[in-house]
C-alpha cells in the first residue's frame, strides 16, 4: 500500500512540494515520502485508536467531503505538525503544503480504492497493509455496508467500537476465540 500512496503523494507534489520554495530541491524525494509515511501512520494510529469505523468510511468512499471528514482533517494536521519538525517550516508553510496535497491524495486513493476496474489497490490490500495482516479474512466491503446503514452500533449506545464489532461477530456464531474474532481484537492493540 505504501508504494501505491507514495506513487499518488508523487502525482500530486507538483506545485505544493517540488516547486515550493519552502522544501529546498535536493529534498523533494524526502518530502514526498514524509508526507506518504505521515498518512500511512495516521491511518494506523486512527487504527490502533478504535478508529475502525472512521478508517473503513474514509477508503471504503463513505467519507463524505473530504474537507470535512474528521479523520481528514486529523490527517491533515498530523502531516502540518510533521513536517514543520522534520524541514524546519513555519506553520503556514505546512498547511499551505497539506491544504494543496492532501485533499487530492485522499481522493484518488478513495477513487482507485472502490474503482472496479482497477485492482492496483483495494480496500481489503489497503487494511492488511495497515493492520499487518490481521484484517485478512474480514469482509470488509460487508462491514462499510453495516457502518453506513448504522449497522454496526451493536449495542444501541449511538456509536461503533470495539464493542459493538465484538458483538457482531459473537452474534454471527464466531464465539469462543474464533479467527474473525481474533482479528478485529488485534486491529485494536
């Protein structure tokens, strides 16, 4: 998955880091991998965070505008606060960088992830990535559908988390430590 963002961040970059005059020329390659890595680690940290809900809406293209979706917009401010530690940039320099990038980078990744045409990343590739493999076997097109019906607020207390996905899956038969199981307990810590 790595390589597949980094490719987008690079189709991207143009005017918000190669021609920047904030990010010095010889360090363009390290900005444009900065920038893939700080997605790629905010999304695991919203991951290992009980953010599963957020994650699957966002790639799974059930995000809503991008400019508002909160996890978006927690992306977006990870990735200012990172690179004004890693370049040495004000903090205008960085949204100026993120506010030009980042919406556009999310986009096409969300485009090509529920493209059915292009299997160059998928939804499912794109977890086993972040999760290291423990989200193999989870249906995970058939959880976005539960999450934008509001189907997985298994408990009735107006949210999705770790509880609720339990329960699901301990409704569904997997009782006592099935495989299932244990891969939704390890996407979480």
């Amino acid at each position: 998955m790595f390589e597949q963002l980094l490719n987008l961040v690079k189709e991207q970059a143009g005017e918000s880091i190669i021609k920047n005059p904030a990010i010095p020329d010889e360090r363009n390659d390290e900005a444009v991998n900065h920038v893939a890595g700080s997605i790629t680690d905010g999304l695991k940290d919203a991951l290992s965070n009980g953010q599963f809900k957020d994650v699957l809406k966002l790639l799974g293209g059930e995000g809503g505008d991008l400019q508002q979706n909160p996890l978006a917009n927690q992306l977006s401010g990870n990735t200012i606060t990172s690179l004004m530690e890693k370049f040495g940039i004000n903090q205008s320099q960085a949204g100026s960088i993120v506010s030009n990038l980042l919406p556009g980078v999310l986009k096409n990744l969300v485009n090509k992830t529920n493209d059915p045409s292009d299997n160059s990343i998928d939804l499912q590739g794109i977890f086993s990535s972040l999760t290291g493999g423990k989200s193999n076997g989870l249906d995970l097109q058939g959880l976005l559908g539960k999450v934008t019906s509001g189907g997985l607020d298994q408990d009735g207390d107006g949210d999705t988390d770790l509880q609720d996905v339990m329960n699901m899956f301990k409704g569904g038969g997997k009782q006592g430590g099935g495989s299932i199981l244990d891969s939704v307990k390890g996407l979480f810590g």
